[in-house]
C-alpha cells in the first residue's frame, strides 16, 4: 500500500522528471514570442542572440511555432516574424478583458497606499460613471455611489479621460461652448477648460479642484486601450483638507503610475 501511495500522482499532473523537460521547452518558446514581439523580424541568429539560447534549439522551437501558425519565416529575407496565430490567442483576451475586473487588486493597494477613496470611472453617454470603488476608513471621506454620474467637464476623471482623446472626440463629448456650473470653481467655458486639459495632458494627471463638490478636491490620470484612446480612469478623492496643495503633487504622481500600470495589464502597453 505504502508503494502504491508513493508513486500515484494527482491525474492530469507529469511526475517531476517529465515536468522538467517540457516546462523548459515552454519558457523557452515563449521568450522567443517575446523576443519577436519586440522587433519586425529577426534572422536565426539574431533571434538566438537575443534570447542568449544555441542556434540549434531556437531552430527547433521557432520550428514548432510556425507549425502552430505562432511565428511566421520569410524564405526570402531569412527572418522570423510573429504569426497570425498568436493574434488570434491574444484576441481571446479583448472578448473577455473587463477593466473593472482587472482594476480590482491595483485599486485596492492604491486606497490602503493613500488611505483615501479610489474610484475607477467611465464615460457613459454625457456623463462620467463610478463603476468601482475602494473607500477610505477615514472618518471623513469623499464617497460617490457605484453607478453614480458625474459631469464629464467638472470631475478628475472625465478631465483626465477628456485630455487623452483626440480633438475631433473631444469637441464631440463636449457638445457646446457653455458648459454647466456647479461651483465657483467650475470651467463653464470651453476655452477654460481646453486650457486645463493641456495643462492635464503634459502633467498626466488632472486636478478636481472642488469644480463639482464644494470642500472635495480629486486627481485622476487615464486609462488607455491598445489604440492609446482613454477607456476610463483613476482617481484619489478626499476632502480639501486632507488634500491640501502641497498634497496633490503626490497623489497626482502615484495615481498616474497606478493609471499606467492598469493600462498595461488592460492593454499591454
């Protein structure tokens, strides 16, 4: 009995020796994806070179690969390409990707970083939707309803989404040159706040300065698909007193790196 326990292993699983041969063979192959995704085609030896493996091993797995229709070989120039095959894997993952999903985790770390409330937002017809959120334990913080909107002109995360988009879109979110108010604080012109939008465009991360709630202040910094068009975006919120002037600089600064980072694993840019 004792020798049977011993050598059963769970179905489905090799034993040690068998799982050393071929998960070396697969990290192999997918370093030379790797490899080729970086470049618009690659010779042998270029392709071995940079994957610091011998030429007669990247052969055989480039071999395989192009087989499965992964990676493409140009008789006449010699180089080896990504194939149409390993396009069709990726596409899988743009049917099934969803932001809010794939924010979850970075939300969370970013709120327990800042002890503030982080929002994930999208534009939803003329106005910005919360559609994830991870609140602060602070007795006072700023909180906005899941499914809540917001106006697009007058919130960290509709600016921030605004200034990533081309002219042309933007005019078309924007509708006309008067734009409603909500505070003293808010761009109710079009010329205002396309200045703020340039602003927001080079500084990467935009500023609600209380534009549409008096004594909240939020920064907010885009998120962007494979395209580089914006799909949504982060915020911090807090009140104006826990988010003074000398405060914004960074969390404007960590919720851009936190934009880039979802950006990366939405889009993999």
């Amino acid at each position: 009995m004792t020798d049977a326990v011993s050598t059963t292993r769970r179905r489905g699983r090799p034993s040690s020796g068998e799982a050393g041969g071929e998960v070396q063979s697969l990290d192999r192959a997918i370093a030379l994806l790797e490899v080729l995704a970086l470049s618009d085609g690659l010779s042998l030896s270029e392709v071995a070179r940079a994957s610091e493996l011998p030429t007669s091993t990247v052969h055989r797995l480039l071999t395989t690969l192009e087989r499965r229709g992964l990676v493409g070989h140009d008789a006449s120039t010699g180089q080896w390409v990504v194939g149409v095959g390993l396009f069709r894997i990726g596409s899988a993952y743009l049917r099934i990707r969803k932001l809010p999903e794939i924010a979850r985790v970075l939300l969370r770390e970013l709120s327990h970083g800042v002890n503030e409330t982080v929002n994930l937002s999208l534009i939803d017809g003329e106005h910005l939707v919360c559609v994830a959120q991870v609140e602060s334990h602070a007795a006072v913080r700023a909180f906005f309803r899941i499914g809540g909107y917001l106006p697009i002109h007058a919130s960290g995360g509709g600016k921030a989404i605004l200034s990533a988009m081309t002219p042309e879109a933007r005019r078309a979110w924007l509708g006309g040159d008067q734009l409603p108010r909500y505070t003293e604080h808010t761009h109710v012109s079009r010329r205002a706040l396309q200045a703020d939008l340039a602003t927001i465009a080079e500084r990467g991360f935009s500023i609600d300065d209380e534009e549409h709630t008096p004594g909240m202040r939020c920064v907010a910094a885009a998120v962007l698909d494979e395209w580089r068009e914006p799909v949504g975006a982060i915020s911090i919120s807090a009140p104006t007193v826990r988010m003074p002037p000398e405060r914004i600089a960074d969390l404007g600064g960590q919720v851009r790196e936190a934009a880039q980072r979802l950006t990366t694993r939405y889009s993999g840019l």
